[in-house]
C-alpha cells in the first residue's frame, strides 16, 4: 500500500457553480480514484459549498489553509467578494503530477475564448500527464476549431462522449469516444431499475437571460403548465427538479409553481444543494422524466427511466442520436406546437461504456485504481 506522501497528485479543472451534473463527474472521479489527492479550486464564493459537497472524501485538497488565499481573505470583508484564484491555480500547476480537465460542454466559444486561462495551465504543465474527459466540442467557428485541433495535440488523451465532436477531432490519435460519464454508474450496477408507477421527474431551466432562448420563455412556461396539469388529472405525482439554482433552476420552477392555482399543494420540488446522494434518492423515486437539463435526460437513461427530452442545443439532439436515432426530442424553438397529451414517452434499455472515458488515466496510474 502506498505511503500518503506517495500519492499521486492531480489539478482537477472543470465547471464548478453547484452544477448537480458536473459536481457528479466530479464525485465519480474522486470515488474512482482514491489513491489519488485531488487539488480543486471552486470559485472562492463557493468554497464553502463544495467543502460540503466532498467532505467523504478524503483525497480532495481545498486551498483555504493556502497563504495566498488567507491573505486575500483577511483584506476583504465580504465574504461574498470574489477572490481572484488563478495565481494559485498556475503554483498548484507545477507541483503536481498530473492535469484533468472533466467536463461536458467545456468548449464552447465566446468572446474572450483566446484569453482561456486553460491555456496559460497547460504551458505550465508542460510535459506531465494531462487528459480531457467526458466533452463534447462546439458550437464555434473554423478558427476557433483550428486552434483546439492544434492544442488538443499536446495532450495524452482527449475523450469525447458524442460522435459528433469525435468525428471533427478523430484524425488526432490521442482522441477517443466514450459514452457520458454519468452512464458509468449503470455499468457498476448503482443504478437498478425503479417500480414507481405514477411519478414524474421535471426537470426545469431559465432561459429568460439566454438570448438564443428567451424568445420562447412564455411558451416553455405554458407548456410545463399544461403537462403538469395534464399529469395531475391522471392521478400522477409531480416532482420539479432545480439541477442549479445558480443557473436560474429554481427561479424557472418558482415562476410555473405561482402560475398554478389549486394544483400548487401537489407540487413537490427538489432543489440540488451540496448533497449529491439526497438528490439522487428523489431522482430514483421517479418511473418517468420531463427533462431539460441535458443530465437530467442522461440520469434517465442510467436508471432505466421513461423520458421525453425539452432540447434547447445541439448537444442533447448529438447525444441522443448516437444512442438511437428513433428517440423523439421536443426542440425548445418549437415548443409551442406540442400538445401535452400527443406526446410519447422513450424508453432505451442498453449498456454503456463510460468506463471508457477513463481508460487511459487507468493506464498510466496503474495500481493508482
């Protein structure tokens, strides 16, 4: 058995603001992988919180006990100002043994995409190991695609989890595709099927600031209204799921929840905060999912869940069409053409190969699993 100061010790980089689908990858990965001490640095706001959300694990290292962070404390007297991490991040950088950036959509473009801080970490990096796992890749233009296409080569190992993404980077040989990683507890057998005939999870999102999406506010609103109304008449329990209330979740289902009149009692709601576990034991309640949150309708697919996706971006339609083409997908900008009672719930029982996705950090920690 390894001595602690024999640990491998790894950056862990990803997108942290109490996300329930990402701060699950990243229980995954800190369960995966116990023989491993993890450096993670939330944004100094949320500190708190994802203490909370990892305190089981002993292998994952916060910076509160750090120098540089105790002195940017002591000069700021709000605890809810923003501290400025990076530089602690780039030290972090060159002592450890190893780099993973885990995430979903952690490549997308904006504005300020050449001034990624990622990038600044890899210089740092150099020649260690460092890997990418469970993303997938766009939207972006040509230049923004001929960039990754050059810096994903500096890497030991890039996995996707949708072809899409895949086939624009499958030409690089140390790109892989692997299902999302979330899928990976159904293979270990955590995930069982569920008996709970008359349940139905709701997964709600705001997309009154989304300028792609805002457009359609009023309309996803009403349609949510008159499915859950729908459903009540049928005898069936309604539970509304807040993925992140930092996102506007819990807002979006607040605002359905006051439109309702009589029907507002038989209303549950379940708002992710800082317990992966709890969350997780309502979600398994639930024989059928309205999902919009793209990892509301992964969860479903792991615990053999009927469901009927609200996409609202190309990643779940990418997805979804890898496991099967058949699946019928309500598009968020057309949302005002469907009528509650017409549509069908989808149902898909098959393997995944999450564990795929960490293939190749499996390799070169070796007994480290």
């Amino acid at each position: 058995m390894k001595k602690e100061k024999d640990k491998k010790s790894c950056l862990v980089i990803g997108y942290m603001n109490n996300n329930f689908g990402d701060d699950l990858f990243f229980d995954i990965l800190f369960q995966r992988y116990p023989k491993v001490n993890f450096y993670m640095y939330p944004p100094s706001v949320l500190l708190e919180n994802y203490k909370e959300v990892y305190k089981k694990y002993k292998n994952v290292i916060f910076y509160e006990e750090e120098d540089y962070y105790k002195k940017q404390r002591e000069d700021i007297i709000d605890k809810n100002t923003h501290i400025n991490l990076f530089p602690m991040i780039c030290e972090r950088a060159k002592k450890v043994d190893f780099y993973i950036n885990i995430g979903g959509s952690i490549f997308i473009q904006n504005e300020n995409w050449k001034n990624d801080d990622r990038f600044i970490l890899k210089d740092i990096i150099k020649e260690k190991p460092a890997f990418i796992i469970g993303c997938n890749f766009g939207p972006g233009n040509q230049e923004y695609y001929d960039y990754f296409k050059k810096w994903f080569k500096s890497f030991d190992d890039v996995c996707f989890r949708d072809k899409n993404s895949y086939n624009k980077f499958k030409m690089l040989k140390n790109t892989r595709l692997a299902d999302d990683i979330v899928l990976i507890k159904q293979s270990k057998g955590i995930i069982k099927p569920i008996n709970y005939k008359k349940n139905i999870a709701i997964s709600v999102i705001d997309i009154e600031n989304n300028e792609k999406l805002k457009s359609k506010e009023v309309q996803y609103i009403n349609f949510l209204i008159k499915t859950i109304k729908f459903y009540l008449k049928q005898h069936y329990n309604i539970t509304l799921f807040s993925f992140c209330e930092r996102d506007g979740d819990l807002k979006a289902i607040n605002k359905i929840v006051s439109k309702l009149d009589e029907e507002q009692s038989k209303i549950k709601i379940v708002n992710y905060s800082n317990n992966i576990n709890d969350f997780l034991k309502q979600w398994k309640k639930n024989k059928y999912v309205i999902g919009t949150r793209f990892h509301s309708i992964i969860l479903s697919l792991a615990y053999k869940q009927a469901f009927i996706p609200i996409s609202y971006s190309k990643k779940t339609n990418n997805y979804l069409s890898d496991i099967d083409r058949n699946i019928k997908v309500i598009d968020m900008k057309k949302i005002e053409n469907e009528i509650p009672q017409r549509v069908k719930f989808n149902y898909i029982a098959k393997k995944y190969n999450s564990e795929e996705q960490f293939l190749k950090i499996d390799e070169y920690l070796k007994d480290g699993v």
